[in-house]
C-alpha cells in the first residue's frame, strides 16, 4: 500500500477505486508509527451509506434494503479503512474470532447474507431455504467453526436460528429461536447458551396469522442450549404494544432489552428500554427522561456501571445508569446508530447516518459527547468522507 500524502490525493483515490468497483485500501498520511498499538490493532466493521425501499415481505410492510452496498473495515487509529462492495446493505458485519480475515454481512428483512473475504475482497452468499428471510444478526460458535443467522419462516411463521460452516459455506443445520421474528442473537457470557431476542408479529399481524405450536407471537427473550437446541427459559416482554429487538447481555443474568413502542393512540412514540434480571422485567421507559425522547432504542455499549444508547429518530444518545437503572443524560447527535467503546475505555464511538459527521466520541472521563476531531482521535480527521450507515457498528481485530 502507498502512503496517502494529502486529502486531494485521498479523495481522488477514493472516487476512482469506488467508481471501478472493487475494495479500497487506504493509509492515511501519518505513520502508523505513531499510534498506540491498540488502536492499530482493533477496529470496526459497519455497513456502507445507502437509501431505503419498501420491501414485498408478504404479510406486512417491513422496510428493508435492497440496493445495492458497501463494507466498511477500519482500524481505530485511521491509519487503514477496506471498503468491499457488496449486492445489498447490511443489518450488522461481524468478524469471525478465529479466522479474522473472515466476515459475515448480515441483512434484515431480506434474502441476503454473504461471507466476506477480507484479503481479497471476495464476496460468496450463503443459501436460504425457501419462505425465510434473514433478520440481520448472527454469533458464531464452535470456535468460529459456525454462523448462526436469525431468520424468518413467513409460512410456518415460525423463527429460526439458522446454522452455516464457515468454512464450506453450507446450511448446515437450524435451531428454532422459539418465537417470531427472531433478530439480535448472542451466545452467552459463560458460552453454555444462546440469548435470542424475538421481536414478535405486529398487532395487526397477530390477528390475521396466529403462531402455530404455541410459539409465541409477541416480543420474548429466549435462552437456548447450544448443544440441544433446547429452551431453557423464555421471557414475556410484551406490554403496551412494546417491540423489542436488540439487546445489551451484562452478565448473562442481567439483560437490557431495546426496542420501540408501537402504541397507535400516543405520537410521537417513545423508546422501549427493559431491564430483565431472574426472568423479571422491569420497564425503564416509563422514566420521565425517556418519555421526552422517541424512536426506536437502537444499539448500546456498557462502560462500567454507565450504558450509552442510540436513539437514532430523536437524535439522542442516552446515559443510563445502571446502579439506579435510570437515564441521567441525553446527548444530541445527527442520527446516532452503533456505539463501541475504544479498546482503552476511555471513549465510545458513536456512528451515525449523516455524512458531514459520521462519527462522535463519548467520553468516559468527562462524561460527554464530543467530535472525533474535539477527542483528538486519529480516526477524526478522515472521518468525514467515510459513507458509513449501517445499523451497527461491530468492533474487530484488525486482520494481519
């Protein structure tokens, strides 16, 4: 790779690498020299800029994305950013732990998910039986060995777990996520289970298509024995017409749930925030705080006994304590979407979908957000022309 000598000089190459169609490697014009070790070696992956359509899912009109997109894979120091195109945008990108050339770009209402090549660029799909859609997250098991995907079978209306060897590509296997539209998964702090969030059918939905086999068709959070495939135990998180869909695992007994309220009769609608501890939820939303605010609570981050969520409709990202399990502040940011912390703790970034500031950093000493450029960050002055949008924002290893 060639060293990037000004800003000129980067655009230019970034125009016609992107106008060819094939991935961009970039370094930035300080030596990686001069950066701490830890911010060349860990890094991000996020899905590229792109508009949004209507999608035909069959039983109600979900939005999803369909043109076509990019990969996004940068370290933290700004000194190096891959950009693969792909057919589609992606929910989340995730890099697996033991093949870090290797990651996996996940769609959510969609037909689309593919294995990426990171060295070569190299973009394979994975095989979707027919009536499923993918619901945008996956975790890997067995040492890397396996991907799990969330998806959706629109004919038996029934969620699954969807399982892929990441090495030949191949559908291997399914796990049922014991719900309906199954999106945020993750294997356990203690790797003995699976934690499943289903976000559940629509009001409108659950009259029209009623769940077979008792499956429910509200929001629940399920934990799943990896070896099994068994139900281990399963929380009821609808109230109110609240949708959950993502989630924060604290210690594998202590989970913060977040999603959106879907409460026709009160516009604006407010986040969904819960806190589930020994299968009890405790609705946080109802807070003052949070009632001011609307959308959907989008993605967190823990640092320490303090949490930073996305709530990327109100332009807000929120400070929850978890001590008191109360939010203590709201920040405003230009649609803040992914939030990971630095390897040193000492900031969050904050991704968003607005290209004149993509990014913001939190930090955790001063107890506020501020720009990249503010946090003296080296990512900060290359920021600006990265067309990063995706939902979520995963943090890696940067590849050798």
């Amino acid at each position: 790779m060639n060293s990037i000598k000004n800003r000129r000089q980067f655009l230019a190459l970034l125009g016609s690498a992107a106008a060819a169609g094939v991935a961009i490697p970039l370094i930035s014009r300080w030596g990686r020299s001069e950066y701490p070790e830890h911010l060349l070696r860990h890094g991000f992956a996020i899905a590229g800029m792109a508009s949004r359509e209507r999608s035909d899912v069959p039983y109600f009109a979900a939005p999803r994305i369909d043109n076509a997109g990019t990969i996004l894979i940068g370290n933290m120091a700004g000194t190096e950013l891959k950009e693969i195109p792909t057919t589609f945008v992606s929910h989340q990108v995730i890099q697996n732990p033991q093949n870090l050339n290797q990651f996996f770009a996940i769609q959510k209402w969609g037909k689309h998910a593919a294995a990426v090549d990171f060295s070569s660029g190299q973009v394979l799909d994975l095989p979707l039986p027919d009536g499923f859609y993918f619901f945008g997250h996956g975790a890997f098991i067995n040492q890397g060995a396996h991907i799990l995907l969330s998806a959706m079978d629109q004919n038996k209306v029934q969620g699954w777990l969807l399982k892929y060897d990441t090495q030949t590509l191949k559908l291997v296997g399914e796990i049922p996520s014991f719900g309906t539209n199954p999106h945020e998964v993750q294997v356990s702090q203690d790797q003995k289970h699976l934690i499943v969030v289903n976000m559940g059918l629509p009001d409108k939905e659950r009259e029209k298509r009623n769940a077979p086999n008792g499956i429910p068709s509200v929001s629940c959070l399920s934990r799943i024995d990896i070896e099994s495939g068994r139900l281990l135990s399963q929380v009821d998180l609808n109230k109110a017409n609240y949708g959950y869909s993502h989630f924060l695992n604290i210690n594998d007994s202590e989970i913060l749930c977040m999603g959106r309220t879907y409460d026709s009769h009160k516009k604006p609608e407010p986040p969904a925030v819960a806190y589930v501890a020994a299968e009890q939820v405790a609705d946080l939303a109802i807070d003052p705080l949070f009632q001011r605010i609307t959308g959907e609570a989008l993605s967190a981050c823990r640092m320490g006994s303090s949490v930073l969520i996305s709530v990327p409709e109100s332009n807000n990202v929120v400070l929850l304590d978890l001590t008191t399990r109360k939010p203590v502040a709201a920040y405003a940011a230009k649609s803040p979407r992914g939030v990971i912390l630095t390897p040193q703790s000492d900031f969050a970034f904050v991704s968003q979908s607005d290209q004149n500031q993509l990014f913001m950093a939190y930090s955790v000493n001063e107890h506020r957000l501020i720009t990249l450029q503010e946090s003296q960050l080296p990512l900060g002055p290359f920021s600006s022309q990265w067309k990063a949008g995706g939902a979520h924002f995963s943090p890696i290893i940067w590849p050798a």
